[in-house]
C-alpha cells in the first residue's frame, strides 16, 4: 500500500465521538441546571440532546436554522423545569461547553500515532465554525499532532465543494492526490473528496450509503483498523 503524504479526518463521528461528547456535556448541563429540573437526569438530558441533534444533520424541513437552535429548544421545552429559564441561557450554555466536551473517537489516537510513525502530516476538515472546530482539537488526545485544521468558516466554503479540500492541501503543500481523506457522511465527506482528487477512507456506521452511489475502495468499520492497515 503506497502511503500518501497527508491524511485529513473530518471531525464529529470520525476524530471525535459525538455521542460520547453528548453524554459529557449531559453531564455539565446537570451539573448546572439540575437543581431547576424536576425530574430527568443526566440519561434524558442526553436523549432529548441526541434526538435534536440528529447526528449534526439537522433533517429536512426543520423550523431551526442551527443545531444549537434545535438543542436549546429540545432542552427548553422537553425538560420538567421547576424553575424558568430562558432559551437563550440554554444556547449560551451549549455554544460555551459544547466543543469543550469533547470526546476521542475509539481508535483515534492510534490511527494518529501509525501516521506520524510513517512520517505522514495530519489535517482536519470540517463543517462548522472555527472557533468550535480549534476548541475541538484542542480537546483531543493527540491535538499536537494535528498540523492543520480548516473550517467551513475559515474557507469560506463547505463540504463538499471541492474547494475546501483543494485549500487545506494548499495549505499543507501537498497535492491533493497525495492526500487521503477519512470520513463518515458519504457525500460530504467520501464524494466531495474524491471530486477533489483525494483518496477517501470511508468511516462506516453513521450514515448509510446512498442508493445508487458507488462505494469507495478504501472502507473501514473503525479507526481501529486504519491502524491496523498502516502498521
């Protein structure tokens, strides 16, 4: 297997577990609210936390512009509150420990660790703000060994526009057929970096594949076995 010179990862469900990352901001929002709420527990602040957030996606013809928006309302509406709170108070939590609970996807750190062994740069590309995608790095285990982190924000553009792959090689002065690519979202992340020229890992599990699309050659079940494949 030829290596390639850089390998990009996109963040939630591939670096970083969104639900684990749930369950410890759950555990925060109790921790600051719970003496306001009846009854519920950690257990269904998490449940309300991930039906709202549906995977990061939200679905189609939903009345809320963001993520954050969906949450706050969930939290806000579906909690037994024995004391008012507004929703705005609910957002700014979210918006200020969200990225902070952040935990490492299974397999990460030695997916990262086989790549620097072979002397491989590393990246992160990925949808969102870059405040919240730096904080999320920043929270990982091996954020030193992330060279590079561009963000829908800092690019100007999303996945999967080409563009933003196309930019973040640029910055790591490597050619985008010499990076591979690892993600969850077939279209976001497998179809808008093979569009780009890079090779895409797809991270099975979290999004089923599309009727009709091709799958990629490069599949894996867990960063686990990237690790596996490198060493």
């Amino acid at each position: 297997m030829t290596l390639p010179q850089a390998v990009f990862f996109d963040l939630d469900n591939t670096l970083v577990h969104r639900a684990a990352s749930i369950d410890l901001y759950a555990e925060r929002f109790w921790s600051d609210f719970g003496h306001a709420i009846a009854s519920g527990g950690e257990e269904w602040v998490a449940e309300v936390i991930t039906r709202c957030d549906n995977g990061g996606y939200l679905p189609a013809g939903s009345p809320f512009a963001s993520i954050k928006q969906a949450v706050s309302h969930g939290l806000k509406t579906e909690m037994a509150w024995r004391q008012d709170v507004e929703q705005e108070a609910l957002l700014a939590h979210w918006e200020r420990w969200n990225a902070v609970c952040t935990a490492a996807m299974p397999g990460a750190a030695e997916a990262v660790a086989a790549l620097l062994a072979q002397g491989v740069c590393i990246g992160v590309i990925s949808n969102g703000s870059h405040r919240t995608r730096l904080e999320k790095v920043a929270r990982l285990p091996f954020a030193s060994a992330i060279e590079l982190t561009v963000s829908s924000e800092s690019a100007g553009v999303k996945k999967p526009d080409t563009a933003i792959f196309q930019l973040a090689a640029e910055a790591l002065g490597v050619r985008p057929e010499d990076c591979w690519y690892v993600g969850d979202h077939p279209v976001n992340d497998v179809l808008g970096a093979a569009r780009a020229g890079m090779t895409p890992v797809w991270l099975s599990g979290f999004h089923p594949w599309p009727d009709g699309m091709t799958q990629p050659s490069r599949r894996i079940s867990s960063l686990v076995q990237l690790a596996e494949r490198l060493v």
